[in-house]
C-alpha cells in the first residue's frame, strides 16, 4: 500500500541545489507532495507536521546508476522489497539495476518481466539496463532497438567488460542510433583474469593474484578513443585507479564525450582492507592504493569523475565466507554510500555536499537522459535528508538488504541519511 502524499514542515535545514542556485539555511514546505520555498497562503492544518531539521542537509533526491539486483536469478537473495528499502533507507530515490540477472537482460520478455515485479514489489522508481552483448558474452550485439522499445534506458554488460574491440566499436555506434546511453566496465581481462586484488606488494605478500591498475587504463583509453571517433558519450563505471582519473581528466579538456563514476567504497577505503583476507572488501575493481582514493577524491572535486555509485551486488553468505581466491567480488552498499562518500570526501574538502549533490543527482540523470530533480515551487518533491552532525554504527544484521556482504560493518560514521521522499511520499524516516 502507497503513503499518502505527505504534508509537513521542514524547519531550519540547509538547502542545497546548486543548479536552482539555492544554498541557504532555510524551511522548506510540502503540501500534498509538493514543495514551496515560501509558506502556502492557508491556515496551519492540524494534520501538518513540523520537522526540525538544525545541521541537517537537504538535497535533491540521490539517484545510484549501478545497482546489482541480480532479480530473476535463481541463486539471488534480493527481492525488489528489500533493494528498494535498502535504496530508500540509503536516501535514493531511484536507482539503475544492472543486466547480470539469469536470464540476462538482453530480450524483451525479461525486461518486461523485471518491470512488472518492480511495479507491484518496488517502494522507488526503478530504471532498468539492458545488455550491450547477447548474454553479456561480448561476441553479438544485443537488439537494443527492442530493448529499448521494452523500457530500458541504458546498455552495459556491467560487470563484465567489452573483450572485442570490433564489436565494442559497432555496438556504440548502433546504440547512438537508439539515443541510449552506453555503460562500459573499463577492464583488460586478458591482463586482470587471474587477479583477485590490486596488483601490489600487499597482494604479492599475501599470495593473491594482481590485477593491474594498468588493466583498467588501457580500457579507459579505449573508451575515449571510440567516444572521440563516434562524438559520443561512453560512460565508464567504477572508476578505481589515478591513471584513469588524468585520461579522464585530459580528455574532457580536450572535449571528448566522457563520463564516468567512482564507488563510495572506493573513496573511503584502500587496499588495506583486504590484509585480513576479509572477502567482503574483494571488489572488481580491486581496492586500491592510498595514492589511488586521493586521485579518485580530487577527480570527484574537480569534475574529473562525474558521479558516485554504490555498486551494490548481494552475494548470500556462504559465497563469501570461502578462501578469498574463490569467493565472488561485491559488495553490498546502497544503505552507506552517501555517509561513506561523505567521509571520504572530507578527505580533502571541508564541505562535500556541492561536491555530493553533483554526483548523486546531477550527474547519474543527466548519463541516463533522466529528468533533473530540484528543490522548486510546485514541483513534486524528491528529496535526501542527511543528518550532518550524528554518530552511527553500521551493522549488516540491521541492514534492510538481504545480503550482509559489507566490508564496512561496525564503521562508525559522522553523517546519516534520516529523511527520504520519493514522488511526494515518504519512503524512509527516522526523525
């Protein structure tokens, strides 16, 4: 059952939408699920309630462009119930599930079919992607017309890379041809099939098999260099060492189409939380050095790095709690993303949320071709409320998700997601 169209008070919280020029401490008012900067010409209604929100943030809804929901599978242990509660307790209010689901999403009957269970299951909007190869196999295009015409608003086979370069080439170009955005995960396999963790002393010492950061680079290159020839965006996903920050970086000054995201763990924590063989800190792309999260953190200040995901890919325990070679890479992340990325971007800058806004509302809608959300009068309000100054533990056995795959169990953070509206309803609440 729905919630009914809220009304109520927001007192005395920043509010913060740099593209409506709005950076103030302020109140913000809804009324029937609509938001007015200034108090509605009526009498207090009995069923209107004050929230007051000192050192809290409010910003346009955050949107996650890579979300694993791995919905059909038969060894999933998500439900579209649990990834929007963990999604709207994260402070989303959309999200973008990935095509690594059994069947692959690379027909029509299947999109259909997830479509139909995010309706009747689904407490946000959820977008879905569909595969750039048949079977995500990267040997035969896709029928990205169809797959559009079903629903989807982006190509990838994430989290699988492009192998061939040749069809990589023909299926961005027919992709331009739909107007669908293309995701690309930027990895050499051939160069990283062996690997488990960053190729560095640390893997060498703990006996585990490299992956390079120059294995990513070089796809990065790639990348760039079919935007350039095509004039078309390519938007790379998970973003994880500093050479891939400067191509990016360079190629934007020079005016190619490129846009990439970074995960939230990827900016909080380096390859140190991999020393205790902890399988729930082995993600593809691998954690990687300190000197790598500093690049990755100034590519997000800087613009370098248009957005931040959470990469949330739930694995059932037993997957994980194996020797750290054989267990699957992933991790769980949409209910610490914004908290996480907040830390890691305080880093180096004393106020993240412009930073923030950016990369969790902007960028991931304008990759996608998405409507912009926006603190406006009259508009139905999508909005993430996060507490600025309040310590939590996070704890995966309280987590909404049904996985419990974290490596940030336990971590205390100095900032919470407390307040979120979808469409004009609640979806999340614990003021």
């Amino acid at each position: 059952m729905k919630e009914s169209l809220i009304n109520v008070n927001l007192i005395g919280a920043r509010l913060l939408d740099p593209l409506q020029s709005i950076d103030k401490v302020s109140n913000l008012y809804i009324r029937s699920g609509k938001m007015y900067l200034d108090p509605p010409d009526e009498k207090t209604d009995s069923d209107v309630k004050d929230i007051l929100l000192k050192d809290h943030i409010i910003i346009p809804g955050a949107f996650d462009m890579r979300v694993h929901s791995r919905i059909p599978d038969p060894e999933s242990c998500e439900t579209f119930e649990s990834l929007s509660r963990a999604a709207s307790r994260g402070g989303f209010t959309g999200i973008l599930t990935m095509p690594d689901t059994s069947p692959c999403c690379d027909n029509a009957g299947t999109i259909t079919y997830i479509q139909d269970r995010i309706k009747q299951h689904s407490s946000i909007p959820i977008w879905v992607s569909g595969a750039l190869t048949k079977g995500r196999e990267g040997h035969v295009m896709a029928p990205l017309g169809s797959l559009k015409e079903a629903g989807i608003v982006a190509a990838t086979d994430c989290p699988r890379p492009s192998v061939n370069s040749q069809i990589f080439l023909n299926t961005v170009q027919y992709a331009k041809m739909f107007d669908l955005p293309v995701i690309e995960f930027p990895q050499d396999f051939q160069l990283s099939h062996e690997g488990n963790a960053h190729e560095s002393p640390l893997s060498l010492k703990m006996g585990i098999g490299g992956y390079p950061r120059v294995a990513e680079e070089i796809a990065v290159q790639r990348a760039i260099a079919v935007a350039k020839l095509l004039e078309v965006n390519i938007h790379l996903s998970s973003i994880s060492s500093a050479g891939s920050v400067a191509a990016l970086r360079h190629a934007k000054e020079d005016g190619i189409k490129i846009t990439a995201d970074v995960t939230a763990t990827h900016l909080l924590l380096n390859e140190n939380a991999i020393q205790y063989y902890d399988t729930n800190a082995k993600l593809s792309p691998p954690l990687r050095e300190e000197e790598d999260r500093i690049q990755l953190i100034q590519g997000v200040l800087d613009g370098s790095i248009d957005a931040i995901t959470s990469a949330h890919l739930p694995h059932p325990s037993h997957l994980k709690q194996i020797e750290f070679d054989k267990s699957p890479p992933g991790a769980i992340g949409l209910e610490t993303s914004i908290s996480a990325s907040i830390e890691g971007l305080t880093t180096l800058c004393k106020d993240p949320y412009p930073a923030l806004v950016n990369a969790f509302c902007y960028a991931p809608r304008r990759a996608l071709k998405l409507n912009q959300h926006s603190i406006q009068n009259n508009e139905l309000a999508n909005l993430t409320v996060i507490n600025g100054s309040c310590k939590w533990k996070y704890n995966v056995d309280i987590d909404n998700s049904n996985a419990s795959n974290s490596p940030l169990n336990n971590h205390t953070f100095n900032t919470n997601v407390v307040y979120t509206v979808a469409n004009g309803r609640v979806v999340y609440c614990s003021i």
